[in-house]
C-alpha cells in the first residue's frame, strides 16, 4: 500500500479524491469501479493532518486497509485543532465569461459556516450577462455583484479589495470549492497571530481522474503540506534559500486571504500582471513577495484548505503551463526592473537557477499527459513573460492603473485612484449602504457520501 505524510504519491491512474476522518466510524470505501486508486485528506475533527493514497481494488478499499493506511500518520492526539473565529469576512471572486464555474464556487463559499461572511463577485469586462445570472440565482443577499470594465484578474481583486467593507479580505478563484470551514479558519487565523499580514493555505486536487489532471497536481505543486508556518525578512525560513522569491512558497491567488489595510498600503495586486493580460500569471507570486518586503508578516495555515479543479484536457493543461512559464518571466522581469528587488535577488541568484531547473525536472516526471517543453521552449516562455511585462505596465500606467512598485516608498500608502473611483460610483448607485448584512447561517454543505468518508469530489 503507497503512502505518504503530508503529501500522497499519485498513481497514474484514474484516482478518487475524497476524505476520511479519523474520529468517525470506521467503514468501508466504496466508489466507482473505474478508479484505481484513492486520494484522501486525512483530517481529525475536520482539521487537516495529512493524505494518503490507497489502492483500490473493483473501487473498494475495506475499513482495516484505511486504517492501516491512516497509521503512517502521527497520532490523533498530536493534532492541535485549527482556530476559527467569526470577524467579518469578505470573500472576493474575479471573474469572466465562466458562469457554470462560478455558480459551483459559490455554492461551495455560501455552504460556510462561518456566520458574517460576504461575497464580492467581480465581472471583469464581460461579453454577456450570464456571470450576472449566476450571482442572481443564489437569491443570497449575502453574494454583491460588481461590473468591472477592465479585464484582468488584478484589476477584479484590486476592485473587489476597493469594494470590501471588512478588515479580513479573502479571495479564491471561480476554479474551486472551499471547505466549509474554510472563511472561520482564515479569521481563526488572523485572530490567533494579530501579525499576520497574509494568510494562504493548501490548494488540493478536486479531482484526478484524467492523466491530465493529475500531471498537473505533481508539476504545479500547490499543496504545500499540512505545517502551520509563518515568514517575514526577520525570521527567514531556513528551507528556502531563494526566499523570498520563491515561486509558490508563499502562496497562490486561488486561497489567499489580507488585512485589507496591509494589501491597500501596498498598491493592491499589479495590473500588468496575472489572467487576463498578456503576461497570464505571475501578480499572485509579485503582490506577496511585495508585503514581505515591506516588512509584513505571511502566514500558511492548513486548516484553511479548498479544492482547485484542474484542467482536465491536454489543450487546457498546454494553455494553463504556458500561461505560468510566461507569469514567471513577468515576474522575474519585475524584480529585475526594481533596484532595491533586483540587489536582493542577485544574491541568491545561484540557488534561483537550481531552483528553475527542479521545477523543470518536476514537470518532466509529472507523466505521460505533461505537454512536452524543452529548455528552449521554457526560456523563450520567460522572455516572452518579462517584454509582455514591459509593454504591459507601460499601458495600465497610461490609463491610470495599479503598477506598484516592487518595494515601496513610505509614503505610498493608497488605493489606485481609478479603483477609488469605480467603488465610489457603485456605492452611489447602490444606496451607500454597501456591504448587505449577512443573511442567516447557511446549512452545511451537501453532497456527503458518509461519517468516515466525507466529501466526494471525484466520483
């Protein structure tokens, strides 16, 4: 039987994605016979300890195999249970064009049980009123749309940042489904270390049925274990020696969650940069890498975990690989254009190399459907990345965009004013009273397959 603590090897076959808690009842797991292994999230009381992965024989595992699968864990009296506090949070999603995608995120983010919780959904320049439609099918006074007519998914978080009324901001992507507990653990989180900045968490495969879906989970790697961890330029952490320009190490945009004050005194995310523009990718990465070096403090917290979907076809994997090789060099291209970034790159330059070449070397051995991509192909993506980058931010700069500077002069300490004004305009035409007030706590969320297996994501 494969397993792993932490992180689970995944075979390369079709594999489940589900649950087990180890406080509920034992019992047999049974899904569709196609599968040939299973993926579970190990959790004690719903707080997240590890995965594993079990082979599955006719889509069966027995009891007595999950528990001696469960075994290569610590013991459950060693998991200290993630804090959940309830301050207000505001959860923001940008988005375009992909409205049956949204209506799954949202039913996911409204199945909270947290119990102040609001939702900001962004309409980045939209071709129809589908994204609208779908908002409005939740009837939640709870859920807010916001039309943006820029594109990009800078511009939506940063008018989304703009918009909340909350001192803790999250945002997720319109890709996943959050766990239930997912906002109360963000704002048990920031409740417990009033130094915290920034909050990320894992990001986990909501299915890998497809080659391609599980080449993807191995070669993004976005799940970064199930250790609580914190960092800052005064406590540097001691396994990352480009830190901290570490790709991923900090966190992704799809779970990320601010002190709105410490996002806005920062510049908000840059617009040259990420989905939507021609650099695809690469603000999440630039805006963290930004707070640290303005003196903030990071966290990672595992209780605050969601599901990604990944792409599940070989054009859309091709697309989504390209589209991040291309947001690195942007962002690579952005600490090089910054003298203060570019002096502390330079000095771990060598380890930045090393670094590069184990994440070629991860995607080379993430299987058969990884699209093929040379060194050649990978280094023309970078360059192609950092001129988009150039070209970009000269044009969001000349329409009065959000081009923050890689470290930050004391002064600068505002919302772009182009964002100031969009939330101003939609705070008049919606009464002034912006924000509603949340509407009463919502049920958990549906789709339980059982006590011991609790959440079928895959089948």
């Amino acid at each position: 039987m494969s397993t792993m603590v932490g992180m689970a090897m995944i075979p390369d076959e079709p594999t489940w994605v589900g649950e087990l808690d180890r406080l509920a009842p034992a019992r047999d797991l049974v899904v569709d016979p196609r599968f040939g292994a299973a993926r579970l999230l190990v959790t004690v009381g719903g707080t997240p300890q590890g995965q594993i992965t079990v082979p599955l024989s006719d889509g069966r595992a027995s009891a007595t195999e999950l528990e001696f699968a469960t075994a290569t864990l610590p013991p459950v009296d060693d998991v200290e249970r993630a804090p959940v506090a309830s301050d207000p949070v505001t959860v923001v999603i940008a988005t375009r064009n992909r409205p049956d995608s949204l209506a799954r995120c949202l039913r996911a983010v409204l199945a909270s049980d947290h119990p102040d919780l609001s939702v900001i959904v962004v309409d980045n320049d939209p071709d129809d009123e589908r994204t609208q439609h779908a908002v409005t099918a939740t009837a939640s006074p709870r859920v807010r749309y916001v039309r943006e007519p820029r594109r990009g998914a800078s511009v939506g978080r940063n008018r989304g940042l703009a918009e909340a009324r909350t001192d803790l901001v999250a945002f997720t992507d319109d890709d996943t489904e959050v766990d239930p507990a997912w906002a109360s653990r963000i704002a048990g989180a920031f409740a417990t270390d009033p130094e915290l900045a920034c909050l990320s968490g894992p990001v986990l495969a909501a299915r890998l049925g497809s080659g391609e879906e599980r080449a993807a989970d191995i070669a993004l790697a976005w799940n970064k274990g199930f250790t609580t961890r914190r960092f800052s330029m005064a406590n540097p952490p001691t396994d990352s020696p480009i830190f901290p320009f570490a790709p991923g190490l900090l966190g992704i945009g799809a779970n990320l969650a601010v002190r709105a004050t410490a996002a806005r005194s920062v510049g908000g995310f840059d617009e040259a940069m990420g989905p939507g523009t021609p650099t695809h990718g690469g603000e999440d990465c630039e805006f963290l890498v930004r707070l640290i070096l303005a003196g903030h403090t990071l966290g990672y917290a595992p209780g605050a975990y969601l599901w990604h979907h990944h792409r599940p076809d070989a054009a859309a994997l091709r697309t989504q690989l390209e589209g991040y090789a291309v947001g690195l060099g942007s962002f690579l291209a952005k600490v090089a254009l910054s003298p203060q970034g570019r002096t502390v790159a330079l000095r771990r330059l060598p380890a930045a190399v090393a670094r590069l070449r184990h994440i070629s070397a991860r995607e080379a051995g993430a299987g058969d459907a990884m699209p093929d991509a040379g060194a050649a192909l990978r280094g023309s993506r970078l360059v192609r990345g950092g001129v988009a980058y150039l070209r970009r931010s000269r044009e969001v700069r000349q329409v009065g965009g959000a081009v923050p500077p890689m470290t930050l002069p004391r002064r600068f300490t505002t919302v772009p004013a182009h964002i100031r004004r969009a939330a101003a305009e939609q705070a008049a035409r919606s009464g002034a009273q912006e924000v509603p007030g949340p509407a009463a706590l919502p049920q958990p969320r549906s789709g339980s397959t059982g006590p011991a297996i609790s959440q079928q994501l895959s089948a």
